[in-house]
C-alpha cells in the first residue's frame, strides 16, 4: 500500500498540474485573443481539434514521461512508460477538445432579427434568429473539394458545398444584383466517400450522380425545421462555401460575405452535454491511470533521488527539441529544418489546412507549377523547397533530413552541406516541371534526395571506410529505393526525387574531388 502511495504521489500532482494548467490557459488565451478582442485570426479547425489534439504531448513528455520511466513493470519499462504517456496524452487532448467545443458554442451569442439586413447592422454574433427571410433556390452555385484518406490514399472524400443568396428585403431580386451586391448566403454541405481503387471514369460516374443527388436535395431543401442560423467562422467550411460564391460574385470582398447555416436544435441547448463531459473524460482517464499504477512497480533508485530532493531525469523529447538548436555537427541540418517549421507553422496559422492543403493554398504559398513558374515566377524553383503538403509529408522529410544529416554534415562540412542541398533541391525543382505539365510540387525531398545522393556517391570512393559503407547502404540506401518505389503508386514527384539523387551524387563527387586536390596542394 505504501508503494502504492508513493507512485500515487509521484505521478498524479504533476498529471493534474498540467492537465489543468493547460485546459484553462488553452482556454483563456483563445477567449481573450481571438473571441474578446480578435487579435488572432486561425481558422478554428485548428481552434476545435488540431491545437488541442497536439499540444498536451508537448508538457506531458518534458514532465510527465519522464516520472513515468520511474515506473516499472515485468515485462518491459519502456513499454509502461509508453502505455502511460498514450493515456494521459490522450486523456488531455480529448478534454480540450471538449473544452474547446464548448468554448466556440457557450460564448456564441444570439441576436434577434426582423429581417436578414440588419445583420449588417446588428453587433457581430454567432447565431442569428430571423423572422422573416427567403432562400433564393433558383440562383445557386457550388464548390466541390476532393480528398485523399485511408491507408495509401485507398478513398476520395467527396464533399459538395452549395450556396444560395438571402433576400435581404424578403423581396425576389435578379440575379444581377446577386452578382454583384449580395453579402448575405446559406450554406449547406454534402459529404461522399468513395473507393480510389476504381477506374476515373467510374469514379467520374459515381461522382455525377452524388452531384445530381445532391442537387436536387439542395432545391427540395425545406426550412421550417430551422431553429435559428449559425454564421460560419473563419474556417475550412468557409473558405470552401466562398469558393462557390466566387464563381458567380464580381469585386467581392470575402471579409463581408456572410454564410450562414441552419440549426435545427434549439439556442439554449446548443452546449448539449459538453461542459459534463469536460469532467467525464479527465474522471475516465485518471480513474485508468490510478488502476494501471497497481499493476506497475517502482524503481527504488527513484525512491533514494526523491528522498535526496533531486529531480527526475530528462525527457527524450527534451533530447529531440536541443537537436533544433543549430550547434555542432547538425548546425546546417537543424537551421533547415527550423526554417520549414517556422513556414508550416506560418501556414496553418494563416489558415491552411494542416493535413491536407489544397492546390490553390500551395500555390500561394511558392509551390512549384511549370506554368506559373516558367510565367516568370523562378523563385518557385527555391520557395517550393520550404513548403510542404501537410503535417504527415513535413514529418516524413523532416525524419529524412535527419537522417542525411546526421551523416553528410559531419562528412562534407556545413558549407558543402548547403550547396549540396541548395543546389540538388534546385535542380530536383528543375526536374519536376520538365517532366510534369500541370503537377503542384512541394517539399524538401528533392534536396532531402540531393543528401542521400552525396553520400551514396562516396560509398564509390575511399572516404568512407568498408565497415561504415555496409551501414549507411542498409540505411540511406534503403529508405532511397522505398521511397523511390512508392512514388509510382502516384501521388510524389518522383522527378524531384531522382532529379535530386543524381544532381547529389554529382554535386558531392566533384566537391570531394575539389577537398582532396586542396589538401593535396597544401
């Protein structure tokens, strides 16, 4: 019972630390910057899901794993410290993301309204009553957004945004003015998954009967089950409903386009249970971890550094976050990958999707596009090197990076090391849109494959001794053809990557060669 006791006090003070300290200043710094005041403008998706979902590993692995390694249990350490860390990481994300939820709905006020008009005039609010409007359903206009999921890109997302002008006077207008006056849309969104395993023309056939369907709902659509109507925040819903307005809109500025969406359920239960269940999940998870602490031992040297006051060892993330300051052998290795961070991070907060960005965000954003950048626009060939397609292909180069650097910045030296990645990135960017005519190319494989291509390249040469050659071929070599094999399911630029390996190999060639004539000069 006493072992007991002690785990108890050693890991839940500081769970519940953190797990509040984080709620309620996750909480507070989104009400006061964004809803208050609205300093801060992030679409909230990333609000609602992602910056909960991802920001309770960051205290729960400096802090909390590393008290959980104190644990131990028959079988393996590792594994309890990890089956620890997974529940109170999730046991935290989901309470924010409740509590998020419940945030976004609690403090959304109401404002009546005689005619749709007013809410031009009516203090900003996020739900609206309307006593007297009319959906124009024979003026509408559509956006379709497209996505891949599942494991291997298996299914298509469908999802069919239609849009269709409020009359602001309750008076029929033409279409003309709609064209270019209305501020003020009903949005509604249907949603379809289908196999990306079929051929394109079923795929194509399947998609225009989803579209048919749902055009037809969309004129049938009845409004007297609608409550009251909520305005559609700065999100990814929104930038794809004012898709749809785009396309029959002339000199509209997005910023005073309104859409709105109807709610069946009534005001006063729009928290539903989500306050109640705040509390219940943060119950659920720490009644699982008060029970998995009875089947866990504790270490006693970890008894002997508490009773000496000293602190518990460091986390492995603390490890991995020094690896970003730029210092010793990975100077070059950790200013890039700091570099594409700080652009994916000015991204999302910009509003683009963090798993998957569209095309068009890309594009802005210096994606890589023969047509725009054979326009005139050539800094695409280097802007492309620092922007990527997602939180999934930013984590997959920077893991390769990593990789590379850990064994061609020692080799090569920081300034080789940059050339080499400058240049093969350059050139990989070169590749791409000589070999695709409408193909939006992002990301740092190219220069990534530029790294792997030097090093390979030495393995033909004396620098690197017979015992060392066997290993860097088992792990760049490796990771090279898997990936090289995997672009040709489709979906990578696999140009960029061979466009890259060659001009690596090349690259690192001649400045090895250029290193040996210096020192033999000398």
């Amino acid at each position: 019972m006493k072992t007991y006791i002690a785990k108890v006090k050693h890991i839940i003070p500081t769970y519940l630390i953190i797990s509040l300290s984080t709620m309620a200043g996750l909480l507070l710094f989104r009400w006061l910057f964004t809803i208050q005041f609205e300093i801060i403008d992030i679409k909230e998706d990333i609000w609602n899901f992602w910056i909960p979902a991802l920001l309770p590993w960051i205290p729960i692995l400096i802090w909390l794993e590393p008290r959980f390694k104190d644990l131990t249990s028959k079988d393996d350490t590792d594994r309890s410290s990890t089956i620890f860390t997974f529940v109170s990481g999730v046991t935290l994300a989901a309470c924010l993301i409740i509590s998020q939820e419940y945030l976004t709905t609690a403090t959304g006020k109401l404002e009546l309204l005689q005619y749709p008009s007013e809410i031009t005039v009516k203090p900003k609010a996020r739900f609206y009553k309307i006593n007297r409007y009319k959906i124009e359903k024979d003026f509408i206009s559509y956006y379709t957004d497209i996505q891949l999921s599942g494991k291997y890109n298996k299914h298509l997302d469908i999802s069919i945004y239609f849009v269709f002008p409020i009359d602001a006077d309750n008076v029929k207008s033409d279409t003309v003015v709609y064209s270019t006056n209305c501020r003020l849309w009903y949005g509604t969104i249907f949603k379809k998954q289908i196999s990306n395993r079929i051929s394109s023309k079923k795929k194509d056939s399947l998609y225009y009967e989803f579209f048919k369907e749902c055009s037809e709902t969309a004129q049938k659509y009845r409004l007297n089950n609608i409550d009251h109507f909520e305005r559609i925040p700065s999100s990814k819903n929104r930038s794809s409903f004012l898709e749809a307005i785009n396309k029959v809109t002339v000199n509209q500025k997005e910023d005073q386009i309104i859409v709105l969406k109807g709610i069946s359920e009534p005001y006063d239960q729009r928290n539903g249970n989500k306050f109640a269940w705040i509390f219940g999940s943060f119950g659920i998870g720490l009644s699982i971890l008060l029970f998995l602490l009875i089947f866990t031992g504790f270490d006693n040297k970890e008894k002997v550094r508490l009773l000496c006051g000293k602190k518990s060892k460091n986390s492995e993330l603390t490890e991995i976050l020094k690896y970003l300051i730029p210092r010793d052998e990975h100077f070059i290795t950790s200013i890039i990958i700091d570099l594409n961070l700080i652009v994916f991070i000015l991204m999302v907060l910009a509003g683009v999707d963090i798993m998957s960005p569209n095309g068009k965000e890309l594009l802005q954003w210096g994606a890589n596009l023969r047509s725009a950048t054979t326009d005139g626009e050539w800094w695409r060939l280097f802007t492309s090197m620092f922007v990527h397609g997602g939180l999934i292909h930013l984590s997959c180069n920077i893991y390769g990076l990593v990789l590379a650097g850990l064994f061609v910045e020692p080799i090569f030296g920081r300034k080789n090391y940059l050339i080499i990645y400058i240049i093969s990135g350059l050139l990989g960017s070169i590749a791409s849109i000589l070999w695709y005519n409408a193909t939006i190319s992002v990301g740092a494989s190219g220069a990534i494959f530029g790294l792997y291509g030097a090093i390979l390249g030495l393995l033909l040469t004396n620098a690197i001794p017979k015992t060392g050659k066997k290993l860097i071929l088992s792990l760049i070599g490796f990771f090279v053809v898997i990936n090289l094999l995997m672009g040709l399911t489709g979906g990578v630029d696999n140009a960029a990557h061979i466009g890259g390996l060659v001009s690596g190999t090349i690259i690192g060639l001649i400045l090895y060669k250029i290193k040996n004539a210096i020192e033999e000069l000398i």
